[in-house]
C-alpha cells in the first residue's frame, strides 16, 4: 500500500505560509499585489482565475482583475502589460492562457516585466531555471518538488525519469529534479524502450497529457509517482496520466488526480507572488 501524497493539504500549508509572510510584509507598510488578466469567456479559464483570486484572499494578497473582451487587439493588452510594469503597487501580473487566436502568446509573455513574471513563463526565468538560480519558478513543476520533499523524500542522486518535454512542464520539472541533485532522464513520444526507462525510475514524473498512460508493468516497487495529469473521462470523472489502480500497489508514495498536483500550481503562485513582492521591495 502506498502512501497517497495530499496535495490539497500540503497546498494548504504552503497558503497558510505565505498567508503569515503577508501579515509580516504588512507590518512593514508593504501589501502585495497580482494583476490577473483574462481575454475572452474561456469557462475552464474564468473557473482558473476566479480560484487564483480566491487563494490571493485566502493569503491576504490584493488582486486586481482584468477581463477583457474576445475581441481585445494585442496593442491593448500589450498597453496595459506596460502600464502594470511601471506601476509599483503591482508586483505580479499573471496573464490566463489560453489567448484567443489573433494574440501572439509568446509576444505577450516577453512583454512582462521578469521581476513581475509569477508564472515563471519568461524566458528570462527559463534561463535562471537553468542554470539553477531561479527565484520565480513555473508553479506546477514547482509544485511537483513541493510535493516530494515535504513528503520526506530525498531527492539526491536518486533516478529521476520525467515523462513529457513541454515547455510548462515536463522540461523546468527536469531542471528542478537536477537542480535538487537527481540524475535525470526527461522522455518523449519518440523515447525507445519508455516502459523500460520508467522502470529504472526511484522518481516518476509523469506529465503526458494520455489518460491512465502509466501502468503498473512500467514502474518498479518502491517509486514515488508525481502524477500531473487532469484527464476527464467519458463519464465525466477525472483521472491523471498514472493507471492509479495497477500502480499504487508498487508505489511507496504516489499523488492521487484529483488532489495531487492539481491545488499545488496555485498555492506556488502565491508562493511566487510573495517572492515578487520581497524582491521588489528588496527583501530578497
Ligand atoms: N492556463 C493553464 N494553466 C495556466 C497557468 O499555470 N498559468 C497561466 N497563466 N495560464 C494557464
């Protein structure tokens, strides 16, 4: 039996954290701000950022909302982009992806100040995520290693197979698992062998966007599984990238879908607001 990781509690305890950080800040006059910016209707994107908005209360971070229309040319949003990384009051300006299709993504990402980057999405914090001296780091991967260490796992010189190389996840998990001292080995959809590689795995990372795509014949007994994955069903429940049922038996430690990895992006982001703030105010 495997010792399920409770994401929704370690997230909660990463928020109370951050929520007495707050406090100390606001004894110095200092109150940290995050500028969120959602284009257009997308229902999963409004049910993101009303929840970033509840977690910024939760923490006692002020929000500043933005919904603009479908429609919004990229000049106004890139305006006022500009106009939240002149403003000293606002440390954090997250920007909801999806963009509708007229809006080149990676223009408006490049636009945010690198100090003001909470999402760790700038290749600026690319770089520093790189040469391991990140400050403000992507929240899911950083989640992820939230997730191990606070479960008591080391991760030195342990074998790291991280399954996926996106640019959100699969590659700055790797960076982070190496930056923790783990020997890494990120695989793909042209990896040969995957099933062969994954059981040399002390840690699964698994972030392949395929329902139940990891299963139990690919993992050995003892692995710790991160498993990042939000699939939905047919029938309209949620299940991660990891066959829970045949892997959780070889498992030492593994993350349940939904209630792993899911509330850690969020909690990391206030995580990554405070650090802004700190930095900002030459704390940090
Ligand atoms: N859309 C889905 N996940 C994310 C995220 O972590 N950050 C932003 N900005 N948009 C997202």
């Amino acid at each position: 039996m495997a010792n399920i990781i409770d994401g929704k509690q370690i997230s909660t305890d990463i928020k109370n954290e951050v929520q007495k950080e707050v406090i100390e800040l606001k004894d110095k006059g200092i109150e940290p701000c995050l500028a969120v910016i959602l284009v257009g209707e997308n229902p999963a994107s409004q049910v993101y950022v009303r929840n970033k908005k509840r977690a910024c209360e939760y923490c006692g971070i002020k929000s500043l909302s933005y919904e603009l229309p479908e429609s919004t040319p990229e000049e106004e949003l890139l305006a006022l982009i500009d106009s939240l990384n002149l403003d000293p009051a606002c440390n954090g300006i997250l920007v909801q992806l999806p963009l509708p299709g007229h809006i080149d993504e990676d223009k408006v990402l490049l636009r945010i100040d690198p100090k003001k980057d909470v999402d760790g999405f700038h290749p600026y914090n690319v770089g520093l995520l790189s040469i391991g001296k990140a400050k403000l780091k992507a929240c899911t991967p950083a989640g992820c290693i939230e997730l191990i260490k606070r479960s008591g796992v080391d991760i030195t010189g342990k074998k790291c197979v991280v399954v996926g190389r996106s640019n959100i996840v699969g590659k700055p998990v790797g960076m982070l698992l190496l930056a923790e001292n783990g020997t890494v080995i990120t695989t793909h959809s042209k990896t040969k062998d995957l099933a062969g590689v994954c059981r040399q795995a002390d840690i699964l990372v698994a972030a392949i966007g395929k329902p139940k795509f990891i299963t139990g014949d690919m993992v050995s007994e003892g692995v710790t599984v991160i498993d990042v994955g939000i699939n939905r069903m047919e029938n309209g429940k949620l299940c991660g990238d990891v066959d829970f049922d045949s892997v959780e038996p070889k498992a030492e430690y593994i993350t349940p879908v939904p209630g792993g990895v899911g509330p850690m992006t969020i909690a990391m982001l206030m995580k990554n607001c405070l650090t802004a703030c700190r930095m900002q105010n030459g704390l940090e």
